[in-house]
C-alpha cells in the first residue's frame, strides 16, 4: 500500500520560513517523480513544484521561484519543501504527490498558515 505523509505545516509570520517534508512508503521512491501541491481556501489546487526521479532537475511556479526550494533523499524515501521569505498568499494546504507514467499518488496534506 502506497503511503504519502506530509508533516511540517504551522502557523508562520510574513517573512518566516518553514520546512515541509513527506515521508513515501509502499513505493520504489526513486523511480517517481515527485511534487508539492497546494490549495488555498476557495480555490483550485495549483503545482507548487517538482523534481525529477534523481533529484537531477527540478521546476517551481513563478510564485515561490527563489523563495521555495524542493529536494529529496531517496535512501530515506523523503521528499522536502524549504520555503523561505513566506507571504500571507502562500497560505494553503500543502500536498505532496508521486508521479510515474499514468501512477500518481496523494497524500493527505499539511496545513501552512502564513499570518501576524
């Protein structure tokens, strides 16, 4: 059975950071291409960012370009979500998510509030 489990979320002030991670299970972790997902109130889940199976490239929507930074291990089967300089708009729940060929799995997401 294929596990995703987000953990790191809270309750943060403009300007902080925050360190999100998801720990895989039940998968050959290395073979997937792995992403964060999140979901603000009110609205459509949007890609965060994404890293390739190796770790070798990674991508990130033009919101949080040089401000999130997405890794992995995959001798520990964990995927992980630096987020720095965080502003009231990256509020949401955060979702990591794996993806090979036509397989994606979800897990069930953590909550980032960023507020005074």
């Amino acid at each position: 059975q294929v596990k995703l489990v987000e953990s790191g979320g809270g309750l943060v002030q403009p300007g902080g950071s925050l360190s999100l991670s998801c720990a895989a299970s039940g998968l050959t972790f290395e073979n997937y291409g792995m992403r964060w997902y999140r979901q603000a109130p009110g609205k459509e889940r949007e890609l965060v960012a994404g890293i390739s199976s190796k770790g070798s490239s990674t991508n990130y929507a033009d919101s949080v370009k040089g401000r999130f930074t997405i890794s992995r291990d995959n001798a520990k089967k964990m995927l992980y979500l630096q987020m720095n300089s965080l502003k009231p708009q990256d509020t949401g729940v955060y979702f990591c998510s794996a993806l090979l060929l036509t397989n994606s799995y979800w897990g069930q997401g953590t909550q980032v509030t960023v507020s005074e």
